[in-house]
C-alpha cells in the first residue's frame, strides 16, 4: 500500500514563548491582597472522586474583585492574582454535585416548575424563567420551549414560545425535547439578554437560543443563529456597543452518558442592528486559534479583555483583536507529580505486565507530568497513571483513515475543529508540532469501557478488562498514515498509581516555535475536501 502520508521526521517537542501578552487595560490589583500558596493540593484519587472525575477541571462560576479572579470548579479555586500575573490553587468552595441531587423529588419538581430568576435593569428587577408546554414527566409529550418573563409593573409573566418539538426535529438536531435551561442573563445598553440551552442525549435536543428585551418597546426577540442550532450555549456575554455589539457564546454538546463533549468552541455572532436576529458567526476552536481549550464553560468580559475559561485552562484574549495571536494570553491546566527517589518503571501500554524502561530523577525535586488515570482492574479499581514521556513510543494500529461521510453519511459535515478526516487519533488537535489532547476533549464517562484513546484491534475493551491502550493524552506524531494502517509515536507511558503523588498546577500555555501545516490537510477521501 502506498502511503498516503510521507514519514514525517521524529522532531523533539519544541520549547515555546511564555512570555504573557502585556494588555495595557489589565486592572492592577494590591498584591497583598493576593493568595500565595505554600502547599500544593494532590488531585483526588479516583476512589474518592469516581473513575474519571478527579480531570475534571470544567469551570462552573467565575468571581472577580479589584485583585483577583476566580476560576471555581468543583475541586478547586483557581486564583489569578491581577498585579503580577501569577496563579494560585486553592481548595475548591463550590457545594458538592452530588449534595445537590440528593433530593431527587425537588430535582423532578423544579425541571417542571422551575422558580423564577430576578435580573436588575435601570433600578428595576425582572423575573424570568424558561419551561417546557407541556410540563415534562407527564401523559402527555413537551411540545413547545416557552420563555416566561414578569416585568415590574406586572404581576402575570409574558409567555413567549421560543421553539417547538416539529422544529427540532424539522432541524435533525433530537427527536424530543430536552429540558431547557437559562445558562446566563446580560444586562446590556438598557436592555436584556438571556442565553437558552436545553438537556441533549437519548434523542432530546433543542435549538440554541438567545432572547433579547428591549423594555422600552416590550419587545422581545428571540435569536436562534442557525450554525450553532444543535450547540448548547454554555455561557453568554456582550462585548461592544449597541450600535455595533458582539455576542460572545461558549458552546458545547452532550451525548449518552457523555455530559461533555466538544462543539463549535467560543463563538462570536454579530449581529445587524436593528434586526439582531440575523447576523454573521466566527467560531474560535483549538484547531484555528490559541484557545487552550475545546470547550469554553463561562466567560468574563472587563473592557476590551475576555476571559475564558475551560475544562483545560484559562485564557484572556483582547476580544477587538481576536483573529491575531498575538492578543491572546493563555495558561493550561496541568497535574505535576514529584519523580521518586528509587527508579519509577514505566510501561508503554496500560495492562502491559513488563516495563519497557526506568524514569529516574536527575535531581531532587524534578516532576514528571501526569496527563491521566485509567483502571487496570474493575474489581479493585486499581490503576495505573499516564504521564508525559518524552523518548516516546511507537505503534503501528491495524486502522488507517476515512472519510467522515464513510462513518456518519454523505450528508454529515465535521464541526468547526474537527480534523478534515476520521483516523485514530481524531480526537487530537494539530498544535502546530504535535497532535495533542486537553483535558475536556476526553468525555467523562464510564460507558463502553471508559474514554477511548490509541489502541489496536486485538486490545479493545472486551467487557471483563479495559482497553490496553497505547495512549490516552500523550502527544501524537504521524509516521505513516494509509487507508489501512497508521504508524505513529506517541510520547507518554503508565506507571501504578501508588508510585506518584499529583498536584494539581496552572502552567503558561506552550506555543511551539516554527509551526508546520496540519499534515491531515493533505489528504482527502471521496467527497471529503480537507480544508
């Protein structure tokens, strides 16, 4: 078989610019008023936080003051101190997810009633809340998404439907309505904005929504741009002024079982006033920009600078400027585990039983960087850590490349970030040296043996073990790729898990020096065009 790729030379992982971007805006803070950490935090084990939640990292609320900003998970509080750019890690005050569910008859009593939510306007308070017609769990099937809204001279909400269940499956995007919710509300040059995103998996879907409220007219618009339809808006905020604003969305999709999973990346619509309701839509994903993530949770906008944080770091971006790399400041998450004074085996696939070689300090105090945790036994929960190898590894998988429309249909289109083919690695991104995986690009799930990552045929999941697999974060690099086969380094390894401590660490993002092409470009199958 002739390959359809040239071996690409092995070329050792470039060092990169870390130096941040110097934003003039940045308000400077007092540093006493700034955490310093004199511990680090161990990331919890798998026993304590379940299979995979310990790499959670999604951001669920953003806080700011005059010195800081914090990025809270559920684990943790990540501090960036204002005055001299650096980065604390406390632990996390969120209340735990599952406190919060524990009462499962007020979860089902508040997706059929939820309560209202007040807003502030001009010194005036607006409730609103979003609810399926007919209310779910009931005889009879949802049939419409409806927007309730209660201004302040009224007593009685206004009921503005926002879409229908023909219209969701008219758009492919689901065949039943999934519960919907309100993911953030703006308050914006004398008027209102809400961002509506609804339940998706199992066939339940809705349409991504913004709804605009312009009090002076008791207007209400509903935005739904049709790029994004099939997205969940994940957070919402307005940058600009009235006369020519710009709608900045993170966005996001679930599946079954998958509550995460990559989507469009940040978006920004822009609108044309008067008529919000059409306008033009730019998508920032890992693949096109320095975004270090695939899926942005929340944003905060100060000014010129956006923030963005995601399930696999945090970056500020001069939101004017976007499309130059330049204006973007980015840092990732990482976990760091100090290397052992005696010599640490590390074994090339997860269940392997040999070690392939030693890692040993060169002095005290040098780490080794952990990118993931798997079982190697379902009865113990026993594991093996994967961490950052630098030599790497080489595999030849009985698999080669396709077309997306041989997997999915001739009429299915990759999203925006999406390689411009299916192979193994199609859930790596080109960072401009290596292929690569953060840590919100891997769905945390335990369905189907867990988060799949390079693995041949022969080791697949099988229902009594899991997968042997190569590698599930390490960096990728293509040797040789075919309609057949793929032949590939990959740069990290596993070692037991009760050799290592983790930590849990902010890093500057990398940017590799001398940026090669995506070497995927070059192909193309049927009517696949790459792009």
């Amino acid at each position: 078989m002739k390959p359809i790729l040239p071996i690409l030379a092995i070329i050792g992982l470039l060092q990169s610019c870390t130096a941040p971007v110097n934003f003039s805006s940045q308000v400077i803070g007092n540093p006493a008023n700034c955490p310093r950490q004199t511990e680090p935090i161990p990331i919890a084990s798998a026993k304590d936080e379940g299979l995979y939640q310990q790499f959670d990292y999604h951001i669920r609320d953003i806080l700011t003051d005059a010195d800081t900003i914090t990025f809270q998970t559920q684990q943790y509080n990540i501090v960036f101190c204002r005055f001299d750019r650096t980065w604390t890690v406390e632990p996390g005050t969120l209340a735990s997810e599952r406190q919060r569910s524990d009462n499962p008859e007020q979860f089902q009593e508040n997706l059929q009633n939820p309560p209202y939510q007040t807003i502030e306007l001009n010194g005036k308070s607006y409730q609103y809340r979003v609810i399926l017609e007919p209310k779910p769990f009931g005889n009879d099937e949802p049939k419409t998404v409806v927007f309730e809204l209660i201004t302040p001279n009224s007593k009685q909400p206004q009921r503005h439907p926002l879409y229908t269940l023909e219209q969701v499956r008219e758009a492919e995007v689901g065949i039943a309505l999934g519960v919907p919710r309100i993911t953030s509300a703006v308050n914006y040059a004398d008027r209102l904005f809400w961002s509506v995103a609804s339940e998706q998996g199992e066939g339940f879907s809705g349409i991504a929504t913004i709804v605009g409220y312009n009090p002076d007219m008791n207007e209400v618009a509903v935005i739904q741009p049709q790029e994004i339809q099939g997205q969940q808006i994940t957070d919402f905020v307005i940058a600009g002024d009235r006369n020519n604003p710009v709608f900045w969305l993170g966005t996001h999709i679930s599946g079954e079982g998958n509550p995460y999973l990559p989507g469009t990346g940040l978006v920004a619509y822009r609108p044309s006033p008067p008529n919000l309701k059409s306008g033009t839509i730019t998508s920032y994903t890992v693949s096109n920009s320095p975004i270090i993530g695939a899926i942005p949770d929340k944003l905060h906008l100060e000014g010129d600078l956006l923030w963005v944080g995601t399930g696999n770091g945090v970056c500020q971006v001069r939101w004017q400027g976007v499309d130059n790399p330049g204006n973007w400041s980015c840092w990732r998450f990482a976990a760091m585990a100090k290397l052992p004074s005696q010599e640490l085996p590390l074994y090339s696939r997860l269940l392997e039983e040999t070690p392939a070689v030693t890692l040993e300090a060169d002095r005290v105090g040098d780490t080794v960087e952990v990118l993931w945790w798997s079982p190697v036994d379902y009865q113990t929960q026993k594991g093996r850590y994967e961490v950052r190898y630098e030599d790497g590894f080489t595999v030849t998988l009985e698999e080669g490349a396709s077309s997306w429309s041989e997997i999915y249909g001739s009429s299915w289109q990759p999203l925006p970030g999406q390689p411009p083919l299916h192979w193994a690695g199609h859930e790596w991104y080109w960072n401009g040296d290596r292929f690569v995986r953060g840590f919100d690009q891997v769905a945390l799930n335990f369905f189907g043996g867990g988060p799949l990552g390079i693995v041949s045929d022969s080791d697949q999941w099988t229902g009594e073990k899991p997968a042997n697999m190569n590698a599930l974060r390490g960096d990728l690099e293509v040797l040789e790729l075919t309609e057949t086969t793929t032949k590939l380094n990959y740069y990290s390894g596993w070692v037991e898990e009760e050799l290592l401590n983790p930590y849990f660490t902010v890093v500057p993002q990398n940017r590799p020096f001398n940026s090669r092409p995506n070497p995927l470009n070059e192909i193309g199958f049927g009517n696949q065009t790459p792009k």
